[in-house]
C-alpha cells in the first residue's frame, strides 16, 4: 500500500464492526488502515488523504446533517469512498453517489438498471410480493434518490457479504456487545487474535437427522418485508419433512449441526446469516432463487452450492421432499458449498489487495 486508508465506522454495530470489517481485522496488512468511530477524532487526528465511510455509521447521522458531513469530508480527502453494508440489494444512498470517488457493496443487482427504476416498498421483493399477491407496505417507506446509470457503473463495486465475519470463534469475549469496550480498551492489533477463522476441518461436517430447519419468524409489523416467511411458514406447518417454531438458541445451534437441510428465507435483505450458519454445519441451503444478484463470496450456485425455490413457495414442498430423498445429491451439494466458503476464506487477503487497489488506481 502506498499510503494509510483511514476507515470510518459504527462500532456499536454488530454486522459492520464484527463482518463487514472483519477482513481488516485479520488482515497481514492491517497496520496499514486506521480506524476511527467518531467523527470529532476523525477531523482532529486523521492526516491521511483516503477515506473509506461505512454505511452503518452514515445511518447513524441525522438526515439534514449528511449533507454537511459530505461537503466536510469531500473537501478534506483526496479520495472518498462509501462500503454500503446494508442488508439488501437495493439502496438508499445512491443519491449520494456524487459526493464519492467509489461505491462499494456487498451485493448488487446483476440488472444495474433496477436502481434507476422505483421498486414497491424499495425492494424488489417487496416489489414481487405487492405485484403477485397484493402486498402492501404500511408505512410506506420514502422512496431514496435514484442515481445515474452511468456514474454509476464507472464507480460501484463488489465488496463483500455476511459469509465473512465472526462464525468460528465461541470465546465468552467474542460478544456484539462486548465489541465497542475492546475496540476503545485495545484496539484493532488486540482485536485480530481474538477474532475466529474458518475451521480447519479435514471434511465438511455430515448432519444425520433427516429434516429441513425452518425456525425463522415472522413479524406482523413488517408485513411487506416479511411476507416471505409467513407464505412460507404456512406452506410447511404441519409437515413432518419440516422442524419449525421457536427454540432456545443453544438448542437451535445444536439442532443445527445435525440437520440435512436448512430453509433460509429473505429477511430485510436477501442475503442472511442463516445462510453461513447452514453451510458450515454441512447442511443443504434451501434458499429463494437468487439469480438476481451479484455478489462474494458467491455460494448461491443453483443445484451446485444451493438449491433456489420460486419466491412464491409453490416448488417448495417438492424441491425439499427431492433433496431429502437423494443422499447423493445432499453430499454434493454440502462439500461443494462447503469447499466454496473455505476458499473465499482463503482469499481474504486476496479481496482486501482488490479492494485497496481499486481505490489506489484512482
């Protein structure tokens, strides 16, 4: 690295601070980016040229103020760059896209133009849901600022996903919460030896009992959001091929490890830590198609790494029965994910050159 990349973010967050940058954690080059989580000391100490901001701590700013940290930082730093950690693959900061130099994210649509096109409820299965079924999103949510296609092909990037964080590392010190005191206490050199790698495993566990996990929940409140999980909670009730309902987290983590199958629906965005939860365990994902989207590490290979469902649920019932019948296929599908998650771990450093040059290349 030729110089310093100062890195802004929410430490209080759990995805930002203990996922999404989480390769800068562990990284052999991690001397070589400095961290900051308050603003005030950012202005006050920081004298490098690059920034990078993270959008967990953009979210934290007041809305009639963004402009103005914008307009500060812009006219401090040589170069701005924005790592969008939001949960789907949509975005509500592209109306911001001027102000930086590159876009970061770590899914996007394969068809860039769905983010100039106004989506029903901001998503796009919001968007599928309202079309087919007639599902409303109550409140309506504001509609963001729609960028220019071309701007934004020049500046948006793949970053990363949840694949990449905190799975592997049980120490009672390892907590969302405990985060922000040792990040204060210690800083990010303590914080690289108390994070987890990916297990060096000889094989890809093999989960024996017979049955799909479907224990997420559904929130009334969120009915447009969420309206994947009711349809397909009422697809699978009472099935005996199913396992659903809430459980105690220890006995959900140890149901996990002996399950075949996992069914991970969408939550606020398509991507899920469920996903991961199921593919270290050596489960089958069972997940919505996922076709629309671009994104690392890429463990959504249909057939291959996981098996896509209609968003609608009505292969749902089949796709699984199907699954569950063939131990040949559930074995090459398992390792296959498996072997996939472990050589994006074993890129890590790799990833974290491409991120750092495309912001050198400038």
């Amino acid at each position: 690295m030729k110089e310093n990349i100062s890195l802004l973010f929410c430490s209080t967050n759990n995805i930002s601070s203990r996922f999404t940058l989480y390769p800068f954690w562990i990284s052999e080059n991690r001397t070589k980016f400095n961290f900051f989580d308050d603003e005030n000391k950012l202005v006050r100490y920081d004298k490098n040229s690059t920034l990078v901001v993270f959008s967990k701590f953009f979210r934290t700013l007041e809305n009639e103020k963004r402009i103005h940290f914008l307009e500060r930082i812009r006219a401090r730093y040589s170069k701005l760059v924005f790592f969008e950690d939001n949960a789907g693959s949509e975005s509500e900061y592209l109306g911001f896209l001027p102000y930086f130099d590159l876009y970061f994210k770590k899914q996007v649509f394969k068809d860039r133009s769905l983010y100039t096109k106004e989506l029903y409820g901001n998503k796009i299965f919001t968007d599928y849901y309202f079309n087919k079924f007639g599902v409303e999103m109550i409140p309506y949510p504001v509609a963001p600022k729609r960028p220019e296609l071309g701007e934004l092909n020049k500046k948006l990037r793949i970053g990363w996903n949840l694949a990449i964080g905190q799975y592997f590392n049980h120490s009672r010190w390892n907590r969302p919460d405990y985060f922000p005191i040792m990040y204060k206490l210690f800083g990010p050199l303590v914080l690289s030896r108390i994070f987890g790698r990916f297990p060096n495993l000889k094989a890809c566990p093999s989960p024996k009992h017979v049955v799909c996990q479907a224990r997420f929940n559904y929130e009334p409140k969120r009915s447009g959001i969420d309206y994947q999980r009711k349809l397909f909670l009422e697809i699978v009730s009472n099935n005996p091929l199913f396992v659903s309902g809430k459980i105690a987290k220890p006995e959900y983590n140890l149901e996990l490890r002996n399950v075949k199958a996992v069914l991970s629906p969408f939550g606020f965005g398509e991507i899920c830590f469920r996903d991961f939860e199921a593919i270290i365990n050596g489960s089958v994902l069972i997940k919505p198609d996922m076709a629309h989207i671009e994104t690392w590490p890429d463990i959504y290979k249909p057939d291959r790494t996981y098996v896509p469902i209609l968003w609608d649920g009505s292969d749902l019932l089949t796709k699984v029965e199907g699954v569950l019948e063939d131990d040949g296929f559930i074995e090459q599908l398992r390792n296959t994910a498996w072997e996939e998650l472990k050589i994006s771990y074993q890129s890590i450093e790799e990833r974290v050159r491409y991120f750092v040059k495309e912001i050198e290349d400038l």
